[in-house]
C-alpha cells in the first residue's frame, strides 16, 4: 500500500482539489508540502498532534515538509471555530511561542539541509505595503465569496472584526509566498481551514497563470483534533512541564470506547493489519487498546522510557502491579499546613487535583476523593503531616491521582 492509499485508509483525507495529481505527487515523493501552525501559547497540544504526525509519516515517504509558524497571521487571528476574537498578543510573546514550537516539533519531522525546513511567516507578511497589498492580492477575492466561507458565517451574528477579515487573505498569501520561493506544490490543513487553502490556491493560479501546479487537502479530523486537546482541567500540552508524561498517558488511556480505533489508526504507527486484527475487539480487549493507544503516543512525544514509567505508574493505580514509583507526586512543606495537621481540601487543591475549595468540597461530598485507599466524605478531615513523610497517594474520581509527599 503506498502512502496516499494508506492516509485515506486510516482516515485521514476528507476533501481534494485534484485527487490524481495528488496521489501521483505524495506517492513518488515528490511533494513538498506546508501545514501552518499559529503560536498561540508556549506550546503545542494534542490538538496539532495529528498535522505533526502527517508531516512525519509524509516525510517518511520522501516528501518535503515545510512547517510555517505563523508569527504574522497570529498578530491578527484566526477567526476558524471562534465565537469571539482572540486576545492580542506582543511581539515578543508571539517569538518566544515560536522558538518552543521548533523545539517541540523537532521530535517529529527530521530538519536540515534536503529535510524538513521550518519558516516563520512574520518574516515577510510584517514587511508588506498595506495599499500594494491591496492592489496585488486584494484584487484577487471577492467579498461575496469570503462571507460565504464557514469560518467567517459563525462569527457574523456576534461580529466580525475586519481585523480577523483579513486573516484568509493573509494565509492565502503564504500559501503563495511558500509556492514561489521555496517550490511548495501542496498544502495540508484541517476541515476549518478549507476556505483558506482554497483561497491560497486560487491566488496562485489567479497571479502565475492557470498552468501553475498548486493543490489542496484536508485532514479529517484536525479541526475536531482542536476539541481533542481539551480536558475539564484545560488543554493536553505536549510540554511535559505543562502536562507530564503520565497526565498525558492517562489522557489517552480514557478516550471514549468509540474513538479508541479511530485514534489508533489516524494517530499510531502500528501497522494497519495490526489495527484491523483489534476491531471486534470489546470490553477488558478494548481497556487492551486504549493502553496500547496510550503507550505508543507518549513514546512517540517523550520517548519510550517515560511511556514506560506512565503505563508502571497507571497499573500500580490501577492494582494492576505493586510498584507505585513511577506515580506523579507533589512534595509540599510542613509550613504550606497549619499545626501540624494537613486538612483535606488544602491538600486537594495543593497536590493540583481541583482548582479551588469550593471543587474540592463539591468533590468530597460526592464521594468522589479517597486518601490512602479510604474514601473520605467529611470536608473538616484532617490528617497528621507526619503520616506524609514516605507518601500518600490521594485519588478523585478514577483518574486523577497524586503522590503527596511533605517534608
């Protein structure tokens, strides 16, 4: 199977501009090929997870990949499944995002001289003559066209700003940019970015001339893939430091029954007849694969060593083994308590489980909090700081955990 059949069988394409270019350009390698990636925070979530694993399994096939940090675009916005306008960020914030982007994507796709090139577009969208703009590329949309996009339709009741209106426009222009400096023939995006790569393409064709070989595809599922970096407690980072390695072990460990397969086949690299061998798979067979979905994601993000250490840590919880080493712990201080006793939505909120008292409450009297394998349902329990000294693991619900150690 090469590679173009392979993403559509697990799942991955869901629209085309040319289909057949397409294919004949991936599968002999002959692609090179650009996803943007907008430097909203210091750092990558779950939801880039898929466009960094189609860059890697595209480059694995010889083609080209161009990863586009989009130090200009996010000085505007994408208004791309937004109710409201994003906050403004300073330069020096979107440059310091930048920089723990190469760093995070470096894991993925191999850079270098022939390999994979990373560019920021700031370095030419910022250096641009609004009124040239205008003339050389404003020319080349129709309004009536842009209001039809979806992206710009869900933002229309509660407003637009033409801030964000220029945002297709500019990433338009990219696509452009990238085709004529640096032979960028195609460009990957999610389902909500289609209006955008569409626009791209028709630039180029509209400014070189309809022989001017520039195509388009999208993901399936990168706009959900969005959705996917969201937990109740805030995103799935691909930091360590803002989501360690067994949070983001156990994130996958839970998905829903049904997407356990679907994220698998679009997300893994195990191969397909492997997958296909799980798909009647039910009940203990299917807690089999949500751990193997679990282990092979965080080694591909932190290295096999730490997966191994979350997968011990998750079946020493889990009474599936007796070594709770690998267990993530918190080491708090004798004088973050009063008198020598650490009362227990102090600790809750300490050891990072909730993020206020009032939660902390609302799950004690749920019966939702246990401290040393007994539930506790009195919010005024309070326990002997001493009895902390090697350790207590404190649970809420069945999957948060902390090892809280005072010293």
């Amino acid at each position: 199977m090469q590679i173009y059949e392979e993403l559509v069988a697990r799942g991955l394409i869901a629209q085309v501009t040319n289909e057949e270019e397409i294919k004949n350009l991936i599968n002999n390698g002959k692609a090179t090929f650009y996803i943007g990636f907008d430097p909203t925070a210091d750092s990558l979530h779950v939801g880039h997870f898929m466009a960094l694993c189609l860059m890697k399994r595209l480059q694995m096939a010889g083609n080209r990949p161009i990863a586009l940090i989009g130090g200009g675009t996010a000085m505007v916005g994408d208004p791309s499944g937004r109710t409201d306008m994003r906050s403004m960020m300073t330069k020096e914030t979107i440059a310091h995002n930048c920089e723990c982007f190469r760093k995070q994507m470096e894991r993925f796709i191999e850079f270098g001289e022939g390999k994979a090139e990373m560019v920021n577009n700031a370095d030419w969208l910022l250096d641009l003559n609004y009124v040239e703009v205008l003339r050389e590329v404003g020319a080349c949309f129709s309004v009536n066209n842009m209001l039809r996009a979806e992206c710009y339709k869900q933002r229309m009741e509660k407003g637009l700003s033409f801030l964000e209106f220029n945002y297709m426009i500019m990433q338009s222009y990219d696509f452009y940019r990238l085709f004529q400096t640096h032979g960028c023939n195609l460009q990957f995006g999610g389902n909500d970015q289609w209006s955008n790569m569409l626009g791209g393409t028709e630039l180029i064709r509209r400014k070189l001339g309809k022989d001017a070989h520039a195509m388009t595809i999208t993901l399936l599922l990168n706009s959900e893939g969005k959705k996917m970096g969201k937990t109740a407690k805030g995103a799935v980072w691909l930091d360590p430091n803002k989501t360690t390695p067994y949070e983001f072990y156990q994130y996958w460990r839970n998905v829903e029954d049904a997407d356990v397969l679907k994220c698998i086949r679009m997300l893994t690299f195990l191969p397909l007849e492997e997958i296909d061998k799980m798909n009647d798979w039910e009940g203990a067979q299917l807690n089999e694969a949500k751990a193997i979905l679990a282990f092979e994601l965080t080694k591909l993000v932190h290295g096999e060593e730490e997966a191994t250490k979350a997968q011990a840590a998750a079946r020493a919880l889990f009474g599936a083994g007796t070594d709770g080493a690998n267990i993530p712990t918190i080491e708090l201080s004798a004088a973050d308590f009063a008198d020598g006793v650490a009362d227990l939505l102090t600790l809750l909120v300490k050891a990072e489980l909730v993020p206020s008292k009032s939660e902390a409450r609302r799950a004690v009297e749920q019966g939702g909090v246990t401290v040393a394998d007994a539930k506790v349902t009195d919010i005024k329990a309070t326990f002997p700081v001493a009895d902390f000294a090697d350790g207590i693991i404190i649970r809420r619900g069945k999957k948060a955990f902390k090892k809280v150690v005072i010293q």
